[in-house]
C-alpha cells in the first residue's frame, strides 16, 4: 500500500452520501427509465464532484456491475433503458463510492499483473505500486543477476497477489505463502484456484518463519523470498486516507511504534531460510530505505545496489530493497 494516499476522498463524503439519497429514484422519476448513457453520465458528474481520479472509467465499472454487463457492452446497450432493479444496486453501490470506499473493495476484486484477484475485508487491497516487485524480480532473472527461482516464498500473502504474479512469471516454480489471517490464506486459495495455480502453491498460517518450522528439516532454503509486511507507523494510522484506514486490515498496515517490526522480525531469521544463491525482495515505505537496509546489514546480509528503476513505484519513489546473503554473493551478481 501507499501510505501517501492520505486524507484525499474524505472531506466532503457524508454531505455527498447525504445529498446521493435518492438519487437513483430521482433518476427514475421521469416518465421513461433513463437510457444506460444518462445514468452513465449522471454517474460520471457525481464522482467527478468528488474528485475522484478516473470519473469516466469508474463510472462504467459501476454500472456494468449493476447491470451485469461488461463495460465494453455499455456502448452498445446505450440506448437500453436502466431497469429499476439495477438502479437499486447502483445507488447503494454509489453510496458507498462517495463515503469513500474504494471501488475495487465494492466490486470486490483488483486486478494485480494481469490476475483478476478476488478481495475481501480480510486483506489488504493489492495496490500497482506492489508490481514494482513482480518487475524487479523479473529484470533480476532476465539480466542474469538470478537464476530462475524454483522454490518461492511469500511473507504476508493477503490475497495471494505477489505469490500468484510469481507462480505465473516462473512457470517452474512452486511457492510457499504465510500469512497470519485464516481468512486472509481463504481468499488466497481460493484466488490460486481461480487461476489453475492451487497445485503449486501451499498456503501456512502463521506469524512470518515461525509458519515454517526449523529450516534445518529443508536444508535447501527458498530461492526468492518477497514480502510487502505492515509499515504504517502506529501513530500514523489515524493519518491514513479513508479509502485505507477504514477499508484494509490494520494487521496488514501497522508496523508497531517506528514501522519497522516486521522487517526486524523477519531478517533476523532470514538468512536461515534463503538458499546461498538465492534473494529477498522488500517492499517498503516512504523514506525507509535507509532505516531497512540498516536493518538487514546488521544481520550479516548485504543487500544489492539501491537506486535502479525497477526498484521505484509509479511516482518514482523507492520502494524495493533487494537481499542477499553475502557480500561475496553481492559482488558476483553485480
């Protein structure tokens, strides 16, 4: 997640859920049903009221839910008239829009590297920026600072997103995903099966390496290791957007007083369970770059040169560290 989507989209919502009452019976109200292109522009001008990024393409996707059309067929059924059922659905849909509530969380599902990933409340809503990872690794293995990851572990699954992109990008691996939340490892599973991946992927419920066990049992260790693990810090939470704090799961937000106890948590155990060629990819928060690194050269590891582009999100800010064992190992890869 990003914690710099603050408090944008929630100054404002309650006066436009109060003013939306009735909305779609007023659309209704005429003597006709409104065609599905008046209610997708009526649509269009309440969010762009509230400043919502993408009003055009927000708006298709709320009314190809409510209708149970694909938003391509829209232009087509333009001139079909809403029927009174749908309007129901789409105002309470729309309610939900201007309190505040993000889109993918009313539809459900995010799209996440080409994955259609089923979301609920028990996880935390995969954002692009988290791609960035999913870019690195590739970009490690194409220039060769890789080999191809044959065993892949997954620190704080939530959905399945990262585990899942990977299991796609690696068609010869098989992946390990943890995560402390019963219900959070259910969504998963069930995403993994969604897209054929269940066969190869276990999913552990746990708190990070104690999930695993001793890691003397498996002497081979994980050739990638990723995790995007809480780093929100507590007295920050409150300052989290609506869209945030009200909607994804504290447990996958709040990384205790500094918003490093996770990554305390999981490096000082994780060269015990990265094989000797292998890496770790972290995602991490504004400005924690050189707090994480710091972290991870305290335990021995060495991390790989900071600074390239697939180690920034979509507003170019850092947001990857990439580990590895040694120095020695570094000084190879580089």
């Amino acid at each position: 997640m990003r914690e710099t989507d603050v408090a944008a989209g929630g100054a404002g919502c309650d006066q436009a859920a109060s003013a939306l009452e009735g909305w779609a019976r007023s659309l209704m109200a005429a003597a006709t049903p409104p065609t599905l292109e008046r209610t997708l522009a009526a649509l269009r001008s309440e969010l762009a009221r509230v400043a919502v990024d993408a009003p055009a393409f927000e708006a298709r996707q709320l009314l190809a839910e409510a209708t149970g059309l694909e938003p391509a067929r829209l232009i087509a059924a333009s001139a079909e008239p809403l029927a009174e059922p749908a309007a129901g659905r789409l105002e309470m849909m729309l309610t939900r829009r201007l309190a505040g509530e993000p889109l993918s969380r009313i539809l459900g599902r995010r799209a996440f590297m080409g994955l259609d990933l089923r979301i609920t409340a028990d996880v935390l809503d995969p954002r692009a920026d988290s791609e960035t990872l999913i870019v690195a690794a590739d970009e490690l293995v194409r220039t060769g600072r890789l080999s191809a990851p044959r065993r892949i572990l997954d620190l704080g699954t939530g959905s399945g997103a990262l585990a899942l992109a990977l299991l796609e990008l690696f068609p010869d691996a098989v992946a390990t995903a943890v995560d402390i939340s019963a219900p959070a490892l259910a969504v998963a599973a069930g995403n993994a099966v969604r897209h054929d991946l269940a066969r190869r992927i276990a999913f552990v419920a746990g708190s990070w390496f104690d999930a695993l066990g001793d890691p003397v049992a498996d002497a081979r260790g994980y050739d990638l290791i990723v995790a995007n693990p809480p780093y929100i810090a507590s007295r920050e939470m409150v300052e989290l957007a609506v869209a945030v704090r009200d909607h994804d799961p504290s447990v996958a937000l709040d990384g205790g007083p500094d918003g490093l106890a996770a990554y305390r948590a999981i490096v000082s155990r994780i060269g015990r369970h990265l094989s000797p060629d292998g890496a770790a990819l972290f995602e991490f928060g504004q400005g924690q770059g050189d707090l994480v690194e710091s972290i991870v050269l305290a335990a021995g590891l060495a991390i790989m040169p900071r600074g390239a582009p697939t180690h920034h999100d979509l507003a170019g800010i850092e947001r990857l560290l990439v580990i590895i064992r040694t120095a020695c190992c570094r000084n190879q890869l580089e």
